[in-house]
C-alpha cells in the first residue's frame, strides 16, 4: 500500500536532514564508514540518519558541522525538527543502543527492570497497563522483552549492574507463583558474570534516587547516555552533563544499597519464606 500524502510530509524533515548529511558527506569525499570512524560511532548508525530512519541530535551534529565545514547547518537542522519526528524514535534508538552497550547501569522503584524479567512475569506487567492491551499486543511485547535478555547471556556480555527498590519485592505481579519464580530468576542472574544486583532496603535515612528510574549505558565508542521513562513518554539523553550528573546519582545509590552479598541473602531469604 502507498504511503498517504500526509504520511509522505510527516517523514519528509528525518530525510530532508538525513539527504543533507549524504551530501555533505559525499562534498568532503567521505564514505559512511569513514565518516563513522571519525565520529566514532557505527557505520550503521550514520546510515540510518542519511536514510531518515534516525534523527540526527544536537551534539552529533555539532560534530558533525566542525568536520564537514558545514557552518553550523546541521546544528540547524536537528535543532528544528518537529518535536513529533524526535520523540517516537528514541525507544528504538534506546534498544539499539542497548544491544551495542558495553556496560548498562539500571535503578528502578516499581517492576523488575526488563533484562532480569520472566516471561511470566513480564506478561503481568504488560496486562497491567491502563488502557489494556489487546492479547496478540501483550504476546508480542513479552517475546520482544524476552529477546532482549540475550545479550546477558553471550560469551562476552556487558557489564551490567542493576540496583532495585525492595519495595519491587514486596508486590507479587501475576499471583504468587509468578511472584516466587521471578525470585528464583533475580537470585539466579545475581550469579551471572559481570551482573551487579543491589537491592536498596526499606528504612532509608537519605536517598539518592527519588526522582526515579533511570539507565545509563555505555557504547563500544565509549559513548555514554541515560533513558528515562515516565507516563508522558521517554527520553534518551545524550548531553554529557546531564548523563554525568545521572552517573553520580547511580554511584551513590549503590553505595546506598545493600552490597551484593546481602542483596543474595535477602533474595534467599524471601524465597524462604514461599
């Protein structure tokens, strides 16, 4: 099916910028991939702003603009894009990133963060949402969160460290068997190499983490952001003060948390208690 007019000039500002890229590029007598080294950033992550599939953010192109000689064009470009051409694509550029990520920092304060998620489980947090999902909807987000958790899994993984409110634990999603296998699962990934798991305990005098959720995550490029999520939607930060403020925040929660070997008591205990 074609594409509607409408559709056409929605899409149309991402390759508008996009196609300047491409020609500026080709001007300075640069492939993609050397481009991309020069940046570095991947081959493919170029190609996907020239392709209008990716938006192009200030800070690259601010790079951008000192290396092609561009005066500042692109800074332009990226800065006055339609807010609606930006937003819907970071969810995608945050897994993108994720599956790429060298080392990947989660604080979470109400569900099991998504990389250490049963399926059951995940299925519970998904037919909680309000609206209510359709059933072939759920099933497809279930499997697409499930996929996510190879990276975990590969013979060189990421570093990971996640630090999680103990409140998570005390909410038994789906019913009580769901409730003690994602137990037995967060006390199983705890011994997983290169994973971190801290829980922050209950009774706190002072804590770094009640503006909520985050994730940072670092590139093979070493490259780092933060993601956000709330009700009004995400946000994929690439500003370096606002991602380095969100790095002090985590190393302080995890000073606050309990260390991993209590964290694997806890856990031990609770599954006790089943």
């Amino acid at each position: 099916m074609r594409p509607s007019q409408k559709q056409k000039k929605q899409a149309s500002p991402l390759r508008l910028v996009g196609s300047q890229l491409a020609l500026f590029r080709r001007v300075a007598g640069l492939t993609q991939r050397e481009l991309a080294e020069q940046l570095c950033v991947s081959e493919e992550w170029i190609g996907s702003i020239e392709q209008g599939r990716r938006p192009l953010k200030p800070d690259l192109a601010e790079q951008l603009d000192a290396l092609l000689d561009t005066k500042g064009v692109l800074v332009v470009a990226a800065e006055n894009l339609p807010e609606q051409e930006k937003f819907p694509v970071w969810a995608e550029e945050y897994m993108d990133i994720e599956q790429r990520a060298l080392a990947l920092s989660w604080y979470d304060t109400l569900v099991v963060p998504g990389l250490l998620q049963t399926e059951n489980y995940a299925r519970a947090v998904f037919r909680s949402r309000v609206p209510a999902l359709g059933e072939d909807e759920i099933e497809q987000q279930v499997a697409s969160r499930v996929e996510r958790q190879e990276i975990l899994h590969r013979k060189a993984p990421p570093t990971t460290s996640f630090v999680i409110s103990q409140a998570i634990l005390m909410d038994r999603l789906g019913g009580r068997e769901v409730y003690a296998e994602q137990l037995r699962h967060l006390r199983e990934s705890a011994e997983l190499p290169g994973l971190t798991l801290q829980i922050m305990p209950f009774g706190r005098e002072t804590h770094a983490g009640l503006a909520g959720p985050f994730t940072l995550l670092e590139t093979p490029e070493h490259t780092r952001y933060a993601y956000t999520e709330t009700n009004r939607g995400s946000h994929l930060i690439s500003d370096g003060n606002q991602v380095s403020s969100l790095g002090l925040k985590y190393a302080m929660l995890r000073s606050q948390a309990l260390n991993p070997e209590d964290t694997r008591g806890l856990l031990d205990r609770l599954l006790g208690e089943q």
